[in-house]
C-alpha cells in the first residue's frame, strides 16, 4: 500500500505543520505503542482495538514517509518485520504526555465499552515517578489489568531506547510497584502524588534501588 498524498494545513505555522504530521485519528496512539521499542504488525493491531488494519497499513507508511518511523525485518529465527520509532518520532514523548495530562480529567468512570491495555497507564506513572523524584532504573508495575515495566532513564534521553514494556520487568527492577487502575487515574489527574499514595496504602513499594527508596521516603 502506498503512502496517500499529504495533507497539509498549509499554514506558516509550526502547530499546523505538526498537525500535518501527526494530526490523523491513530497516528500518535500508533507513537504511543512504538514506544514501547520495536513491534510488529500483528502486535500494534492488538493493542490499537478499533483501528482497520487497512487503516493501520497506511498509518504506518506515512509515519514511514514523515521520517517518524521506520520498518526492518528482525535477523533470524525470528525474521519477523517490525516497526520503531526513529530519534524523530521519540521526539513526541513530551507531546504524548502533555496530552495524557491534559485528557486525564476526560476519563471518568471506565465505559463499558472502552479497551484498556495496563501499558497505557505508563506514561501517566511515568510523569508521577518524574514529579516524585523516582525516575531512576527499571520500574515494574503490577496491576489486575496485567504488568508492565518503565525504563525511567531511557525516557530521560528521547534518542534511544524503549520508555516502556509489557510484562515483568526483564531482569531484577529497581522498584516494583503495586497498584490498581483507579490510582494510575487518581495520579494522571494529579489529584494524589505517588509518595502520599505510598504512604496512604494505595501503592505498594518493594525494591532496593534508588527509585524504591526515594518512594520509601518520599
């Protein structure tokens, strides 16, 4: 499938030419995923519930084509093709969680239509690990939805590097954290601060690094 022509505001506008990037329905929800590092097709379909795969191709070739990701094919045994984001396309990690910040207020009570994936409350802990002055190491995080990890220092450096991943953290985390879905809410709308949810009981901290104790602490 070829890229479609581009669209363009065509306006002398920095805002605009963003949007001419990046203004399309999926496009930073595709950003969102990628930041988890490289993922395949099959594994971007499923965890974008409501996207037609037609429209999710083409997404893609235009991230291709704006130079906000790229594809290659995995060496074997696995020789799989995936995409990831390039150093450009990373670039939009302040931009998502400013979005997150701003809408988290919009969530209120789940639908019972909505999806949820537990990795798409890691860029709202994220910015509470940052504002708690926690963002250090390998971050794990538990909830009933499933477990995810964050790379708290790989997200300092937007050039390189996964923010995030699904599953138990690969390897021994720095901190372990376990919480419910209605707390990621609470700290996405900043209505609580991750050491007061610490010291109230509603997130459980276990770990020996920095991260852990600085919570501890906090």
């Amino acid at each position: 499938m070829s890229p479609r022509p581009r669209r363009s505001y065509d306006q002398y506008c920095s805002a605009a030419r963003a949007l001419d990037a990046v203004g399309d329905r999926w496009t930073l929800l595709i950003v969102r995923e990628l930041l988890a590092g490289p993922r395949r097709y099959t594994d971007l379909h499923a965890d974008l519930p409501g996207v037609s795969t037609d429209v999710l191709a083409s997404r893609l070739k235009d991230m291709e084509r704006d130079g906000l990701a790229t594809r290659r094919r995995l060496p074997p045994p696995g020789a799989a093709y995936v995409y990831e984001l390039t150093a450009r396309g990373r670039g939009l990690l302040p931009v998502l969680e400013a979005l997150g910040a701003w809408g988290a207020g919009e969530l209120g009570e789940r639908r019972p239509t909505d999806a949820v994936r537990a990795h798409w409350f890691a860029l709202p802990l994220l910015r509470a690990l940052r504002e708690a002055g926690a963002a250090q190491g390998l971050v794990e995080v538990r909830l009933e939805e499933g477990d995810f990890h964050l790379h708290a220092d790989a997200a300092a450096d937007s050039a390189e590097g996964p923010v995030y991943g699904e599953g138990a953290a690969p390897g021994e985390p720095d901190a372990r954290l376990v919480l419910d879905a209605a707390t990621c809410v609470a700290l996405g709308r900043g209505e609580i601060g991750l050491p007061e949810a610490v010291r109230g009981g509603r997130v459980r901290v276990t770990g020996d690094g920095p991260a852990a104790k600085a919570l501890r602490e906090g």
